[in-house]
C-alpha cells in the first residue's frame, strides 16, 4: 500500500512582473481569412506581458520566461524581444523563453504588413512592446526571492478535438468534434516565498484561443484575459499563462464575435485552475500515513510533514539543457512561384466579386487569399536543406520540468510525456521562440485533408521522432526516472 504521495517541488529564486502591452484601436487587426474588416475598433481585454524570472537557489544560470498575448511574431521579432529582455536583467537571449498565449483576437502583428490598414501603427507598437517587455522583466527580477514552487493538477472541460468530420460537404472541418480524444490536463503551479506568501502562479493547459473568430473587431487575449482575472482576483498575484500542445484542440464554443463568450471560457478555465490550486498541498511539504485511530470507525490519518534531506535536495536540483532534433520536411512542400500564383489568381477574384457585389465572394477569396500570404511567410521562414532544425529547451526545477518548443504541435506530445514521468510535473510551452515550422501533427493525420497537416512542413512522423528524442533527453536529466 502506498505510504507517501509526493508533491512535485521546486525551490528556487523567482519573482514576477506585468507590462500592458494592448495595441492601439485602429492598428491593422485581421487574423482570420474570413474576415471583412482591417483595423480593430477597440479593445475586449488589455494584452499583457507576464514575466517570470527563476534562477537557482545558489544564484546560477538564471532565466526569464515570458508570457505574451500574441498570436504569432515573426522570427526576427522573437529576437529583438529576447534580445531587450536579455540586456534588460543581464543575462544571454538563449535564456529569454517567449512564450505565446497564441490568442487570434491579437491580430498577426508583422512588420511585413505595414502596407495594409492600419499597418503603419504595426512597427511602433513592436517597437514600444519590447521595452515594456524588458521593464516587466526587470520588475520580475527586482521582485525575485527565494521560493518554492508546488504544482498539482486540475481538470477542465474547455479543450475539445477540433477535426471534425463534415459528412454532409465530404470534407473535414477545424471545429469541434465531440467524438474526439481532448486532452482536459490542467497543471497549476503556486510559487511561494519563504514566508509564505503567493508570489505568482501558472497555468499551463492545451486549447487554441479560438473562441473570438473573424466576427470580432476588438483587440482581444481571448479566454485566457477572464481566466487571469479570477485567478489573480482570488490569489492577489500574477498570473503567468503558458500553452500547451492544442495543435488539434480548441474550445468547444468558439468561432464566434461576442467577447462575453470568450469570458465565459476563461471564467471556466480560470475556476478549474482554483480548484487545482487550492488542493496544494504547504511548500516543503509531503503527504505521509500517520497510522490508525479508533473512533466510531477505525480511521486512517494522514499527515503534512517536511520534506526528507533527499526530498530536499531534489527539490534543490537546478539544470538547463537545449537542443536540436532534425525533423525532415514533407517531400510535397508548395513552391513559393506556385503559390504566388494562386494568390493573384485569389486577388484577382476578390476584385471581381467586388464589382459585382458578392458579398459571400469577397469573404470566400479574402480567405483564400489570406492562406497564399502565410503559406508564403512560412515557406521564406524555413531553413535551406532537407530538414528543420527543431530546437527544444529544457528547464530542469527540482521534480518538474519545463519543456519549451516552437511550432504547434499535437496533444499526443505532451501526453507522451506526462504519461512516461508520472512522477514529475511536466510543463509544456509550445510556440515559444518561434511558431514555425508550423504544426506538428500526428503521424496518422497526414493525408486527410485534415487543415493542420495541409500546411505542415515537416513529415509524417516527425512529431513521434520529436516526443520520443524528448523523452530519452528527460530520462537523461532525471536518471532514467519513469514510472
């Protein structure tokens, strides 16, 4: 029979810091290809920049992961904030981990769309964004103390498969699919100071901030703004919000222009967050068998005690790691001529249906349109050669594991993970330092015709080879822990 249950911990030096980083009304705001406007007309919820700063408890290697409501940044523009942030708190770019909340109510904010409306507003506001991001850093880093980190999970409902099946148009659809598998993993983190104090929190969960689709006109963080609000609301202390891989989850109502929607999501994930939180068990702490009372039944007791010196000195384990895993790119790769053909062939549609009054047209060729601009960013965005230099980070703190990774990938990695360290919290944040190549889809989803493996870059099986390359470099950090 079990005796103990162990908590994941982490003990460290941490600290937070907040930056609002809202963008102007009337800055260009088009994300989604359906849409029929440019400019936002105002804002739902700010955008903000959250920034944890961690180092070890013997003041070495520190790093800073950044929470960012954006939906994507351009590579160069990932690293102008990496590099701001780094000069800001002193410490190398390569450890500056920005971390999108991937929200499609921010708009692709791109220096390459300067041209379009409200476009001029787009290089300013970047401009501006990476020195408020560097100020919340060095807030963070100001407010750093010694902690430790207790994590836990939750469950939620908000996530759902989002490959449906369109029987009717013979043809599958990004929506929710209720026969699907959804990942509903919540993991929470409390960061404690010494004295007991909630310094900041963490929620890392796996859904497409979807809810706001091409209806919506207001620069928006989507459901993570609400579910911020009631977790800060009831701990009094930041919030950091790091994705996970919802590369085929999304919420189960989403595609819609009514903010209140997208409160009522975050509202969702935000008390399914308090409940984790609230089950923590006290910083330093495990939980052990205490033996047998007798009362009107002979009742087993448990109790909260300290930590062993071994507990304590894994708790106390502190180590960074980075690495590349070449994933090959699919051999049916679109060319960028070809491409540019079939997006003059979209514009020049576009124009017909104008003149004709076409509403519906318009709508139709704007999104065809739309899908030829980013297949083109992606397409300049990837390296020379017959594979994607796929880089992940790893942050070791105490039993938990951060794990970052670009692109967007599929819940089948993170649940990989989680199920072969059952012992460890593993967090994942995905779209961190990049957001190509793309998607990452299962193995199984290429050829048919399915969105994300139409537009994915790499192979069939380079998500696989990825989760097991990760899995192995975990089992190297941990000693070969497993279940």
């Amino acid at each position: 029979m079990t005796t103990v249950v162990e908590t994941p911990q982490s003990r460290c030096v941490a600290g937070f810091g907040r930056a609002d980083v809202t963008p102007p009304a009337g800055i260009y705001h088009r994300m989604w290809g359906a849409a029929l406007h440019d400019r936002a007309t105002g804002v739902h919820r700010p955008l903000t920049a959250t920034a944890l700063y961690l180092v070890s408890t013997d003041a070495a290697d520190p790093h800073l992961i950044l929470g960012l409501d954006h939906c994507l940044l351009d590579r160069d523009e990932f690293g102008r904030v990496r590099a701001a942030v780094g000069r800001a708190v002193g410490i190398p770019s390569e450890s500056v981990m920005v971390s999108m909340s991937h929200t499609h109510g921010s708009a692709w904010l791109s220096r390459s769309r300067a041209h379009l409306p409200g476009g001029d507003l787009i290089g300013p506001y970047l401009d501006d964004m990476a020195k408020k991001c560097a100020e919340a850093a060095v807030a963070a880093k100001a407010a750093a103390t010694p902690a430790t980190i207790v994590y836990g999970t939750a469950r939620c409902s908000l996530a759902a498969h989002r490959d449906y099946w369109d029987e009717a148009t013979n043809q599958f659809a990004c929506g929710f699919n209720p026969d699907g598998p959804a990942d509903d993993t919540v993991l929470v983190a409390k960061v404690v100071s010494e004295g007991g104090r909630t310094l900041g929190t963490v929620v890392n969960t796996a859904c497409h901030p979807t809810t706001l689709a091409w209806e919506n006109t207001l620069v928006s963080p989507d459901y993570v703004g609400a579910m911020r609000e009631v977790v800060e609301r009831e701990t009094a202390a930041p919030c950091l919000f790091l994705q996970g891989s919802s590369g085929d989850l999304g919420p189960r109502d989403g595609y819609v222009g009514d903010p209140a929607v997208a409160d009522r999501n975050g509202r969702q994930l935000g008390f399914a967050a308090l409940s984790g939180l609230e089950g923590l068990p006290p910083p330093g702490t495990r939980f052990v068998y205490a033996g047998p009372v007798a009362s009107g039944a002979t009742l087993g007791t448990w109790r909260h005690v300290p930590l062993t010196s071994a507990g304590m000195e894994e708790s106390n384990q502190y180590h960074a790691s980075s690495f590349v895993v070449d994933l090959p790119y699919r051999p049916d790769l679109p060319t960028e001529a070809a491409t540019r053909a079939e997006l003059a062939r979209w514009e020049a549609d576009e124009a017909a249906a104008r003149a004709a009054g076409d509403t519906e047209r318009v709508r139709d060729c704007r999104a065809g349109a739309e899908r030829m601009t980013r297949q083109l960013a992606r397409l300049a965005a990837l390296p020379p050669g017959p594979a994607y230099p796929f880089r992940v980070s790893l942050l070791r703190l105490g039993s938990a594991v951060w794990v970052f990774t670009p692109g967007e990938l599929y819940q089948h990695f993170q649940v990989r993970l989680r199920a072969k360290f059952p012992r460890l919290a593993v967090v994942v944040a995905t779209l961190t330092n990049d957001w190509q190549p793309g998607y990452l889809p299962t193995a199984a989803t290429y050829g048919k015709g399915i969105y994300q493996e139409l537009i994915a870059a790499v192979a069939p099986g380079s998500l696989e080879t990825l989760t097991e390359t990760v899995c192995g470099e975990l089992k190297t950090v941990f000693d070969g822990i497993t279940g």
